[in-house]
C-alpha cells in the first residue's frame, strides 16, 4: 500500500504497523477489527488477480479448515478440487497445464486422499490456482460457496448438470486417456482426421468405451446428451489432427492477401480445433478474438469471409455426426 496516496494516507499509522512481519506473530481480537474494518478495505499497488485464482484460494482454504475441524462437509469440498483438477486434464495442450499434468492426473485418484494433511492441500493451492482460469466458462459448473455447514436431517437432493468426480466427470477422464491411447481406431481416426462417421462407427465407439470397463451404458447416454451425440463427446476429448484442421482453412486461405492479425487469427481457430475438436462460431464474437477487434471476428473479415469461415466451421460439426 502507498502511503502517500490519499485514501491509504489517513490510516498510515495501521499501515505501517501491519506491514511489519512482528505484528502478525499474535493477531488478538483488537487486530482483526482494525484489519478487517480499517486496513483491508484500502487500494494497494498490487496487480489484482483474477476472480477465478482468488476463488480457488477460497475454496482450498476452506477445505483446510474443513480437515482441521473433522467437518462434514470436507467430501464436499474435496470433490469440487477434483472435478477441477478434472477439467484441468482436458486442457493438456496447454504447457502451463502439461507441466503440472501428473499431479493433476494425482489429485484426482482416491489414494491421494488417503491421510491428505494441511500442507498437502497447500501444494495443491499453490500449483494450480494459476492454472483455474484456463477452464472455459461453459464448462465451469462449479459453485463456490463460503456457507457455515449445518448437520441436519439428511435427504438425497439431484442437481442436474452437477457432475461429482466419482461419476461423469470421472468417466470423461478415462475417456480422454482411453481414446488418446487408441487414435489409430477406425471410427477415431476418422473424428481426427474429420471424415464422416457411419451408425456402425458410433456403434464401435459406443461398444469400446462399456466393454474397457471405461464407463457404463448410463454413462454413455449422458454423454451422448450432453454433447448432443456420441461422435461430438469423442472429438472434443481427442481433437482434431492439426493438419487436418489447418486443410480446412486451406481453401479460405488461398488467393487472398492477409493480414499479420487476420493469418493469427485463423491460427488461434485452428488452435481451438486442434484442442477441442470443432468450434462454436459465437466464439468469435468473444475473447480472444475481440482482442483484435471489439467487433470480433467482423472487425478483422469482410461479411463474406465471415460466412466463408462459418460454413467451413459448421462443415467440421457436421462431421462428427454420423451420415
């Protein structure tokens, strides 16, 4: 905190006495009332962070707290951390994620919780919370809540769309590691190399992941739900070969002088392809596409070539479907 800045300048005197390391040796109640009422709410100097960090502490935080006190509520908050660390695995392409992808891939196995302690959760904290904000939005189906836990009577209560790690978004796990490790498959060869799937494919599929042991039938069934098809479920776990995403654009590409932004824009679409597989064209209405324009993708392509763009996107949804 500066000082000399006015707002900070009244309370100089608290300032200066908890920038020193000795008063933080024994906080008593007189302490936490003027850090909490005077001194927390002034500016600081320091870049903030974003939301998505500052949540994760919290969350972690809490599940500390939760282990310390033998609280119910400590399953609770140790399978949101997995269902993050989850989401975290299907951003491997990412080398910030894949520095970290083993311990991700550990934190997410039952063992690992097994005589979990204070520090262990701490690691846990420090090594991905700059990793949270990486999770798409769409995806981010957890909910953070900072409520004291009240045992009363117990009911089962379902909350569609909420998936704990035990079930879907464990299941969507082994998937992933499942279906990268047999790319060389007829029916995903052709989700990667984007040619069209038969019934008879999606039925193979279908028949691989239930007889690995992989998942269920139920398990199946939600994901062709959620994605709208089994073929869509697949390609968004083993993406699309880079080449093959990079020929789609070929044609666009071809005859048209471009500029430095509108070839890094292309390339930050065949980025996404390459990751998940096919793109919603909304997404170039949105960050970061709107950092070449506000406009987005309008901003930086004629009407013509956006409509070019977004057939040969829809061309590649279409794709995973079966003929």
């Amino acid at each position: 905190m500066n000082v000399n800045n006015f707002i900070v300048r009244p309370k100089r005197r608290l300032v200066e006495k908890y920038a020193g390391a000795e008063a933080w040796k024994v906080l008593n109640a007189e302490a936490l009332v003027e850090l909490a009422g005077e001194v927390a709410g002034l500016p600081a100097e320091l870049e903030a962070e974003e939301e998505e960090t500052k949540r994760f502490d919290l969350l972690v935080l809490n599940l500390q707290l939760a282990l310390l006190r033998a609280e119910p509520g400590f399953a609770r908050l140790r399978d949101k951390v997995r269902d993050i660390a989850g989401l975290l695995e299907e951003k491997a392409s990412i080398p910030m994620v894949q520095q970290q992808l083993a311990f991700i891939q550990e934190i997410q196995a039952e063992e690992w919780w097994q005589d979990v302690t204070v520090p262990m959760l701490e690691n846990v904290r420090k090594r991905l919370r700059s990793l949270v904000k990486l999770i798409e939005k769409q995806q981010r189906k957890l909910v953070y809540t900072d409520f004291e836990d009240q045992i009363g009577g117990e009911s089962p209560v379902e909350l569609p769309g909420f998936a704990s790690s035990g079930g879907f978004e464990r299941f969507r796990a082994k998937a992933r590691h499942f279906l990268k490790a047999h790319e060389d498959h007829v029916a995903i060869n052709k989700l990667r190399m984007n040619k069209p799937l038969t019934p008879t494919d999606l039925a193979e599929l279908e028949r691989m992941l239930v007889e690995s042991g992989i998942g269920t039938a139920d398990d199946v069934q939600k994901a062709k739900e959620e994605r709208h098809g089994l073929g869509f479920f697949v390609r968004a776990l083993v993406g699309l070969d880079r080449e093959t995403a990079k020929q789609a654009f070929a044609g666009f590409l071809a005859g048209k002088t471009m500029t430095a932004n509108q070839i890094e824009f292309v390339n930050l679409i065949i980025d996404h392809l390459t990751e998940r597989g096919f793109m919603d064209p909304a997404l170039l209405y949105a960050s970061p596409y709107t950092d070449f324009s506000p406009k987005g993708v309008e901003g930086v392509f004629s009407s013509r070539q956006v409509d070019e763009m977004v057939s040969i996107l829809d061309d590649i949804r279409k794709r995973a479907a079966a003929a």
